[in-house]
C-alpha cells in the first residue's frame, strides 16, 4: 500500500519536474540575502501553496519544484517517504516543521519530508515554527513592506499581493480601519469567505498565485459583506459570469484606449433596432453634469432617429432597480453617465449578457462593461496658450477638482501650452476638492490675474460656478472647453449599429473610448474678448493638434524637482491618462487621499490615479 502511494507521487515528481522547466525544489541561499533583521514568528499554520521551496540545498534533490518526490522507488528516501504516508493516514503527522519565511514564501529547514507527503494528500497548509527573514527596503521590496504591516494588523499570512497597493486596496474593499486589529471573529469570517472563493476560483482554472487579485475584483462587483452569506454554488455560479474581469486581472491586460486611428473596417452590420437608456445619478435640473449628458442623449436621438429613455436622480444604491427597469422595457443599450455607477452596471452586465453596458468613466478595468470620456488635454493646452498670450505678469492659476485618470495631464498640457507662447509663464495649482482650499482674494493679492477653473461639469458639482479660463477678481470669462457629448454617444451608437463594435473588442482589456480634438467630440469656445491674433494662434495650434503635427508631450519636458524627460515621439495615450508628475512651471502637488473632501474621496476611490490603467 505504502509504495504504490509512493510510486503515484513519485509520476507526479516527475511530470511536475518536466513541466515546470527546473530539476529540483527551490533552495534559499542565505549568504546571497540582504537582510535587515531576522525575526521569530512562533508556530504558525504555513499555507502549502506559499511553501517555495527548503533551506538545505542537500535536500532540494530529493523533490520536484512543487515538493513532490523524484528518487527512485528503490531508495532509502522512498521507504521512508512510503512510511510516513502509512503514518498519516493513520495517526496523521503532528509534529510542526520548521521554516524560514522571506518575500511572503516559505522555506523549509527541517520537515521536508512531511510537507511533500501532506502536499501530496492536499493538505491546505501544515504547523511550523517560523522564523521571518526581512530583506532592507527597497522600491523593489515595498510591496513586502506592505505585507508586514497588513499581517501586524491581521495575523494573516495566507493572501499574498506582488504589487504595491494590493492590500491598502483590500482593507478598503472589507471596509476595516487599517490601523484598527481585527477581532477573532472578523479572522473567522474572512478566513471562510477566502478559502471558500479560492476552492471556486481553482475549480474554474484560476491560478494559485493569482488568489488574491481574483478576490479583489469579486469584492470590487459584489461586495464583502453580502459575500460572506453566500454558498459555494453561488460562488461558481457568479465567478462563471465574471470571468473576463478575472483574466483581465490574470493577464494583467489593463484597459484598451481606444481612439478613432483604432477604428477597424466592420464586417457585420447591427440587426435590429436599438434602444438606450441613460442612467443619470443626479438631475439635469441640479447639476451641469447631468444636463450635459442629457443634451447629448437628445443629440444622439435626433441624429440617429433611435430612441431612447433617461433615468434621472439615480443613486448607486437604487441603480440596480432602475437597471432592471430599463432593460424590461426594452433597452439593449445602457449608458451609465456616472462613474460611481460602475459597480452597478458590472453587475448588470453579468446578469443581463445580451445587453450592452457603458460606463462614462476613464480606467476602469472590467471587460463586462466598456468606458467611455472625453479626451480634453489637448483643449487645456489651447487654453493654455490662451491665457499665456494674454497674462501680462504670466502668473496663472489653475484649480483642478480630484486627481483622476486625466486630470493631471490636463494640467500639465494647461502649462505647457501656456509656456509655448510664453516662456514667463507660470502656473498656480490649487485643487477644489480638499479639505482646505486656497481663496480667489488671495490668489488676487498673490499677482494671479487668469484662473483657469477646470472640470466644473464633474458629476458632484450642481453649479458650473465660471468654467474654464477667466480674469481674476471680475466675472470675464475667457474661454472654456466644451465636451460634446452628444458626439460621444452618436459615435459610439454608430459602432453598434455598423459591426465597428465587435471589432472594437481586445480579448481580456477593458475597452475604454477616449476621443478629443480630432474626432469632434471636444473643443474650446473663446470669448469676443479674446484679440484677432490669438484666435489665429489658437486656430493654427488646434490644426497641428489634430492633424498630429504637434503633440504637447513629446520631445523634452522638465519636471518639478528638474527632472527631465525625453520623449523620442508623442507619448502614448496610456501614459498620457496615467500621468502623476506635474511639470516644471506649475507650482502645487498633487494632494493624498486624507488631503480630500468626502466627494473627492468617492471619485478617486472610483477612477482615481494609481487603480492601474
């Protein structure tokens, strides 16, 4: 009995050890480690999957890469190995092993024997007496340095993230105080809810070592507290329906910009009519948000002669039931015109399939619902030359509302602009959505005499309180950029309509539309005050914009702190939307997360920089 087990572990030994490409276990080398400190953990349950390898090089011989054996059935090892098998199937192995943690991984010093037979068996982890090996800090070792602090907090050693932000982003989606300890019952519930979601995820062909970011994106769409009620079967059943959120996270695929020079010829047309709904979270009446889109739906309407059906005042709370309205009475199409509305349309997305989704929004990384927004860097930088024609002192002040995808590319493209035409010019950053915000009499005395306030069509603020490029101290509107919605939703109806939409698809990406200058969708209206000469500037600088002659990243740019950075061509579109450096002529910072007002914060935890786009 003993050595037929062995003979069965010993094929897997030796297929693990053809497939994985590598002969033996995985040694830890101490003398090659850079340690800050060594310290002894106690006696622990050791997740098996996060056993990587042993510490004795003599014993990494003896098993395949996942621990399995690889001796000859003739040998000492293998009647050894058969005899603790006998062991624990009858009595079961009790004695803890020993081990050396380092990086989140476990290496063992003594017991390598027992975790093979337990690995084996399908064991889900084995008691060890631990010591934890901690590398100095380094930008490469951060995201360990994480890990620390997460399993100070928590006592968890089993959900490993490789990246930085992973467990910031998981305290957040179990809604627990990061600084707060978790009660023994808060342990229980998690530890339930994670090995009941990782027994599904690996059911359905997930990879171990992707555990923890499967859960993110299931809590990110369904929420921890309603998963902790849930049954296996329900498990299956919605991580079945999420599955290209998942490989997008697997695969790392990110988010597709998509622009009009990624318009594919369509090979099948549309059949039938369609039909769109807008979910609007506030009203047309109290905020120029929603009355921007509402102005695009009706241009869509006209133009298309399609219908359609508006949904106003729509929390995320009660976006589900208004969802579910919309689709019973025949929408095939629903625009979410919100992005706090993400999460609800996600969900919509996996339980109505033949339905499609789209969330205005830039970044997000689910597949199941396409993003769309405009694209206003390149209007900032026309605003820019603008008020950097016109300043006299070149001392402009620009007041920004939420760091989000974008906004600190419109920013930046605002100053360089501005110093396109003036190389004086220099650019005050303030931010409108923290807690403490600068006034516009002290920007006054400061010598500021243009604001350029942007973003005053965001989906928290009713008033449009003097848009765009202003005189300080006076009602004199300058010029503005203006987002064509209507645009927006006529083209991407259009898609639908002529087959482009199918093709706009990227496998796992998420399928973001983010159109600007060039296809209509923005542009900037400029006041009569505006002299002859700088209209004709501006003309001659929105051509090269959108004919590509001009780009305003590309070439060399300097940085706050004199950083300078060389681009062999324009930037691409990707980095442009992820942008977090602020460029040498603008005075500020990008502010924290604790720095935000409670509607900045509910935004940023949405499409915020840093979500990974």
């Amino acid at each position: 009995m003993s050595l037929s087990t062995y003979r069965k572990a010993l094929r897997l030994g030796l297929k693990d050890r053809k497939s994985a490409g590598s002969d033996t276990l995985a040694t830890l080398d101490e003398n090659k480690l850079d340690l800050a400190y060594r310290e002894p953990l106690g006696l622990l349950d050791i997740p098996m999957d996060l056993i990587a390898g042993t510490l004795t090089e003599g014993r990494a011989v003896s098993f395949s890469p996942n621990f399995f054996p690889i001796m000859e059935e003739s040998s000492e090892f293998a009647t050894k190995w058969a005899a603790l098998s006998e062991t624990h199937l009858r009595e079961g192995i009790r004695d803890p092993i020993k081990a050396v943690e380092y990086l989140g991984r476990y290496y063992v010093v003594e017991g390598n024997k027992r975790v093979s037979v337990l690995k084996f068996f399908g064991a889900v982890s084995i008691p060890g007496s631990v010591t934890r090996y901690v590398p100095k800090r380094t930008p490469e070792t951060e995201a360990y340095y994480e890990y620390l602090d997460f399993y100070r907090a928590t006592g968890i050693n089993y959900v490993i993230f490789d990246r930085t932000g992973g467990y910031p982003e998981l305290l957040k989606a179990v809604a627990h105080d990061p600084a707060a300890p978790w009660s023994a019952d808060d342990l229980q519930a998690f530890r339930t809810l994670y090995y009941m979601f990782r027994e599904a995820y690996l059911r359905q062909g997930g990879l171990p070592d992707r555990v923890a970011e499967a859960l993110l994106v299931y809590l990110d769409v369904f929420g921890y507290q309603e998963s902790l009620r849930k049954l296996p079967r329900e498990l299956d059943s919605e991580l079945s329906r999420l599955r290209l959120e998942l490989l997008n996270r697997q695969e790392r695929a990110g988010v597709a910009l998509l622009t009009d020079d990624d318009a594919k010829i369509p090979l099948l047309h549309f059949s039938g009519e369609v039909i769109a709904a807008f979910i609007n979270d506030r009203t047309a009446h109290e905020s120029a948000w929603a009355y921007a889109h509402e102005l695009g739906r009706r241009d869509l309407e006209a133009a298309l002669q399609v219908e359609t059906r508006s949904y106003e005042g729509i929390s995320a709370a009660n976006a589900a039931d208004a969802i579910e309205q919309a689709v019973s009475s025949g929408a095939n199409v629903v625009f979410l015109t919100s992005p706090q509305l993400w999460q609800a349309g996600v969900k919509a997305a996996l339980a109505y399939p033949q339905v499609k989704f789209l969330n205005c929004s830039l970044g997000m990384d689910y597949p199941s619902v396409r993003s769309y927004y405009a694209r206003t860097y390149e209007a900032q930088y026309l605003l820019g030359a603008v008020a950097g024609a016109l300043t006299e002192n070149g001392r402009i002040n620009y007041i920004a509302d939420v760091p989000l995808y974008g906004t600190t590319a419109d920013i930046n493209a605002f100053a360089l602009g501005a110093r396109f035409v003036n190389p004086r010019a220099e650019v005050s950053l303030e931010w409108s959505q923290m807690e403490a915000t600068g006034s516009r009499s002290r920007l006054s005395d400061a010598g500021v005499t243009y604001i350029a306030e942007m973003d005053r069509l965001s989906p928290y603020d009713a008033q449009a309180r003097q848009p765009g490029l202003y005189l300080a101290g006076g009602a004199h509107n300058i010029g503005m950029p203006l987002c064509h919605w209507g645009e927006i939703y006529i083209k991407i109806v259009r898609r639908i309509l002529d087959g482009s939409w199918k093709n706009d698809s990227r496998g796992a990406s998420a399928v973001n539309y983010w159109w600007g200058l060039d296809s209509g969708a923005v542009n900037i209206v400029l006041s009569r005050r505006v002299p002859q000469g700088t209209r004709q500037l501006t003309d001659l600088l929105r051509d090269a914009l959108c004919s590509g002659r001009l780009s305003p990243f590309s070439g060399e740019i300097r940085t706050q702190g004199g950083k300078t950075l060389r681009f062999a061509g324009p930037l691409p579109k990707r980095s442009i939307a992820a942008m977090d450096w602020l460029a040498e002529n603008v005075s500020g910072r990008i502010p924290t997360y604790e720095e935000l007002t409670d509607s900045g914060r509910e935004l940023v935890n949405v499409q915020g920089l840093g979500r990974g786009i």
